[in-house]
C-alpha cells in the first residue's frame, strides 16, 4: 500500500544520500596530499603546505549538494492533507454525511446495496462507521468492497 511505498522511497532516499556522501568523501581523501612530511624536509619544495589542521576536518566540511537535493532531503515526507479541524468536524464536512440517515435506512430496506460516488467522499470510511454506529455490527460484519468510486455494501 501506500505505507510500503512512502518506507521504500525513504529508503532508496538513504541509500543515495550515503553513497553521495560516501563518494564526496572519497573524492576529498583522493584530493589530500599523501605524503605530509616531505615540505617539512625540503623548505624549499614546490606547492602548498598542509597543515594537520588543515587536513584533519577533511571529510567533515560543508559539501556542495545541489539545491534541489537539499530541497527534498530536508523536508518531512507529509501523507495527506492536514487539517486543524476535530475528526467529528471533519466527518461531517465529508459529502456523505448529510445522507447519513438515507443510507442507514436503505441499508435496513435492502439486503445488497452499491453506492457510486467521487474518490474521497467517505463512502469506505464514513458508510461502515455509520451502520456500525447504529448497531450493525451486533448482528455480525460489515462487508465493504473498495474499487474506486464504487463502495459495495
């Protein structure tokens, strides 16, 4: 589901931040001048001096990762809309609600029932909370399909 999807970005999200930072790193190490000591025999040698200072943050300084990989490494992965409304604010804000009593009593009229309406209107969700509600579940289960726009009762 969509759990097992957002855990397989984020790990495939890790994975390429390490390698990135596994290869600046190696990159910096290949950068450091392997053999210190030999200005220090000859001052006269050609090219900088490296300083035990200078190489000892090596592979700890501030890397230049392009901005759109900061952009998505730095922000939390967000799964749906937030909403500074209560659950029972939001449950009556979804269409189905106002045919809340309709549908209890087509339920109780009908032994099947199948309801078309738009992706998102509460018809998994809200249709079996209401009949479990008004007592439905004392009898046994509440059976409902999922396809899309179609909710099965």
């Amino acid at each position: 589901g969509s759990l097992q999807r957002a855990a397989m970005t984020q790990s495939a999200l890790a994975k390429e931040r390490r390698e990135l930072k596994e290869q600046q790193q190696r990159s910096e190490m290949e950068a450091v001048p392997k053999d210190l000591s030999r200005p220090w025999e000859d001052p006269m040698a050609q090219g900088d001096r490296q300083l035990a200072a200078e190489v000892k943050g090596t592979g700890l300084a501030a890397r230049d990762v392009p901005e759109w990989k900061q952009k998505a490494f730095g922000k939390a992965t967000a799964y749906g809309q937030r909403s500074s409304l209560s659950i029972a604010e939001q449950r009556k804000n979804l269409p189905i609600y106002k045919l809340r009593e309709q549908l209890i009593q087509a339920v109780n009229d009908n032994q099947f029932m199948v309801v078309i309406g738009e992706t998102g209107s509460g018809k998994t969700t809200q249709m079996t909370q209401y009949l479990a509600e008004a007592g439905y579940t004392s009898r046994g289960k509440i059976g409902c399909t999922q396809p899309r726009r179609v909710a099965a009762m």
